[in-house]
C-alpha cells in the first residue's frame, strides 16, 4: 500500500480561540496516520519494539495554507517517498471537505536500536515496503540556525503527558512548547504558515525545557526557535518559523 488515506472531523479541543484547528493538532492528525499506515507496511511501533527498535523523527518541514474550523472534516494523505542510508522521508498531504490544499508536509525518519540508542542502516534492519517517490516539498537548503540573542524565553516541565510510547517527549510537544513561547499578542494576530524543526536530543519526563525565540530580520513575521535543557543548556530541537 503506497498510499494511506485516513480522515479526521475537528474537535472542539483541537481548536484555538477562534475556533480554527490549531496547528498542533494538524500535525497530530500527520502521527495518528503515519502510525496507522506503518502498521499496515510492517513497521509499526509494535513491529521495532519486538525487535528492539523505534522510530525517531530527525526533521519536519511544513507549509499551512488553510485552518478549518470545529467539526469539519480534513483528509490525510501519507507515504513514504523515499529510503536510503539511515534515513526514509514521508510526506503528507492535508485537504479540506472540498479538496482545498490544507497543508503539505515533508519528514525524514531514522530507525535506532533503542539498547544502543545508535541509528540503524534501513535495509539491513527493516522489510521492504512500497515507496511512492513524489515529494510534496523539498527540505530548505539552509541549516535551522541557533537563537543568538534571544527575544524571550519560556520554561516547561516535561510531564508524564507529555511522553509517547518510546517514553520520550512526543515530537509534537516540541512544536507546541516554541509556538507557545511567542508573545500572546502576536500569535493571536497571525497564523503560523511554516514551520522547520530539526530535532538533536530527546527530553524525558523531569527535564526542564526553556523555550527561547529571535526575531528574524524578514519585516517581524519570522523567527528562530531553541529549544534547551534549563540545566546544562543540551539542545533539545531548533525551530524556524514563519506566520501570515
């Protein structure tokens, strides 16, 4: 199966104040069904648990082109583009009731051996799926850079809620905590349009994550985001973000 199709009808608690769907759980919408389509190819959670392995997510790129509101219903289409080396992207494309672009989407996964915590080369540890080669988008060529001089900064706590079933901080949390940090009065004046995350070190329940934000010289409706351990400052994932 080389492509996964899976809807979804917006709940109240995936909207913002506006009732819009927020972007978070767009992107929860994106791991409900990159999780259900892995299961169908072989790969799914349960699958690497057996065998010592698990998923994790090393970058996402996303454009947002339209937020619908409460209890419409958005369309998921996901599959893995390609798979060479360590790493296999899958993209994603959402739409709306009448076929309107919602969101596209591109990712990149690594397979680590969970007893090592060392990336895995996909062919030697997975069986084949089925590939479709079509990208949605391309990863910009320029690398997510570090905030310099921060703007703000926002602390969190990672809470047992926060986790996922690798008992690490689920990568949606990541994005949530970087919008988050942003100042009330902006964020509820604009909409996020896209979004780049480069994830380096996994958060685990106790940690705690400072979430810091800078400007980007493009007229104010960008910025860099960081996201580090409150303690000894290890780097958690950069964020860059751009709003309409």
């Amino acid at each position: 199966m080389e492509l996964f199709s899976q809807d979804y009808r917006i709940r109240i608690d995936e909207a913002d104040c506006t009732g819009r769907v927020t972007p978070v759980a767009l992107l929860n919408f994106l791991q409900d069904s990159a999780y259900l389509h892995a299961a169908d190819i072989g790969v799914s959670v349960n699958d690497l648990h057996r065998r010592n392995q698990a998923w994790v997510l090393s970058r996402y790129y996303a454009r947002f082109f339209h937020y619908p509101q409460i209890r419409r219903r958005v369309r998921v289409k996901t599959w893995p583009s390609s798979r060479e080396g360590r790493f296999t992207t899958r993209d994603f494309e959402i739409t709306d009731e009448n076929g309107g672009p919602v969101a596209a989407v591109t990712s990149s996964w690594a397979l680590l051996d969970t007893r090592s915590r060392r990336p895995l080369l996909l062919d030697e540890a997975l069986p084949d799926y089925p590939l479709r080669p079509v990208r949605l988008l391309e990863f910009p060529a320029d690398k997510v850079l570090a905030v310099e001089a921060a703007a703000g900064e926002v602390p969190f706590r990672v809470r047992l809620s926060d986790l996922d079933v690798n008992q690490h901080v689920n990568h949606t949390v990541y994005i949530e905590w970087a919008l988050e940090s942003l100042p009330a009065d902006f964020a509820g004046a604009h909409r996020l349009a896209e979004l780049e995350i480069a994830y380096r070190a996994e958060a685990l329940r106790g940690d705690t994550v400072c979430a810091r934000y800078q400007p980007l010289n493009t007229g104010g409706k960008a910025f860099l985001h960081q996201l580090v351990n409150g303690v000894d400052g290890r780097e958690f994932a950069r964020l860059r973000t751009r709003w309409a």
